[in-house]
C-alpha cells in the first residue's frame, strides 16, 4: 500500500483540482506523496459522463503526479451520511495513512460539497478506532486517524483560517484542471451551459486564486478552513 503524506477527498472528480491541486502540486515538488480519492463519479453531471470524468481524472492524476488515486463509488447527488460511506472512506484513509486530509468545503453551493466535508471529517475520527474493523483484499487494517484535517474553498466565499502560496504552480494547476474538459465552456460544443460552463470561468478561478493571494501578499494563493484550533511550535511559524 503507498504511504500518502497527504490526500485530498472530493465529493466529485475536478473537487480537488479546482481548489486544492495548486497545495498539492508544492508539496509534491517539494517530495511529498499526494493523492486523491474521489466518492462519486459525477454522474450527475450536466456535461459529459461519469465514464469520461474517469478518463479526465486519469489525465489530471498525471498531470498532478498523484501516488495513488481511487473512486469510491458513492450515488452522486444522493450519497447518505450513513455507516457504509463512513466505513468506504476510512478503509480508503487507513488503505493510504495520510498525516493531512484535505476535505470538501463545509457549506457551498452544491449540497454535495458540505455534506461530503463533514462525511470526511467523521470519517476521519472512525478510522482511528480500533473496534472499528476493516479490511482490503482480505486483509485487516489497523486502525489510523490523520494528524490534520483541512477543508478548502469552493464556489462559495470562506474567509480562509491560513492561505498556501500556490504562485509557482498556477499553470500546472489550471492544466490539471482543464483536463476536465467535458466539464467547462467550449464553443464547438452542443452540451447545456453550467454553473462553470461559462466563457468566464478560469477567469472566476484565477480571481479567487488572487484574492486569496492578496491576504498574504502573494500573487496565486489557495485558501483553507481549519477544521480544529492549529497547533505551531513558534509564533513565528506565522505571518
């Protein structure tokens, strides 16, 4: 099984990418080992299909250099906070023993988001029980529960708890993205308009890259929301 130093769930395939993939491509430069698990296929989609999304987040998965990638295959739209996607996501986070989670926004536009944050976030607890058994390919798992949790920003405007500097990593970020290409405006395309189907829209993640920038004086920054008090060494770990 691969260690991750950090995985960032989603609720859909693209989650991660539109708003954490810039964190995440730093800190693989920087060595870390990063990947993502995704809980639907977003067959609910209004563009593309759930078999194409696959096919997309396979593209942006090497674009990104993720050590490890996954569905779960939870209904889009539809998935319950309930004992069996409790269970699904902490098999997949003591399949991966992250220090970081990275989760889906608290409250956003789409019901999914929130719901799948505070899913993550239970989930997370669980998987540190040790009367909570599970097991991949037969074999039991022990028990593990992440250092951290962190759910980033989406659609919705959050003020952020702590902003990354994503600067150098803005173009690999919007290439990761745009192998979504299914998802986003495109004029030979027949497909009803979205919410990001829209000529504008790089345009709406470039400016929310900025505006989280400007909180800490860099050009591109990703924003975050804590999800307990942050624990540092030195005041001057901040700034």
């Amino acid at each position: 099984m691969t260690k991750l130093d950090i995985l960032a769930i989603g609720a859909h395939p693209d989650d991660v990418e539109l708003s954490a993939s810039g964190t995440m491509l730093k800190e693989a430069a920087k060595g870390k080992k990063i990947g993502i698990v995704d809980l639907t296929q977003g067959e609910l989609g209004t563009r593309g299909s759930a078999e194409l999304r696959l096919e997309e987040a396979e593209k942006a998965s090497k674009i990104m250099g993720l050590s490890a990638r996954e569905n779960l295959g939870m209904k889009d739209g539809f998935f319950k906070h309930e004992e069996e996607n409790l269970i699904k996501i902490a098999t997949a986070i003591r399949k991966y023993r992250p220090e970081i989670i990275l989760a889906n926004a608290p409250m956003d536009r789409h019901p999914d988001h929130g719901r799948a944050g505070k899913l993550i976030t239970d989930a997370c607890f669980y998987s540190g029980l040790i009367r909570i058994e599970t097991e991949v390919d037969g074999a039991a798992q022990e028990a593990w529960r992440p250092k951290a949790i962190y759910h980033y920003i989406q659609d919705y405007f959050i003020e952020p708890d702590f902003v990354v500097d994503v600067s150098e990593f803005k173009a690999q970020k919007m290439e990761a993205i745009k192998a979504f290409a299914s998802q986003f405006y495109s004029p030979n395309s027949d497909e009803p308009e979205s919410p990001i189907a829209v000529k504008n829209f790089f345009d709406f993640i470039e400016g929310r890259m900025v505006n989280m920038g400007r909180y800490i004086g860099a050009e591109y920054g990703e924003g975050f929301v804590k999800a307990r008090p942050l624990g540092v060494d030195s005041l001057l770990d901040l700034y």
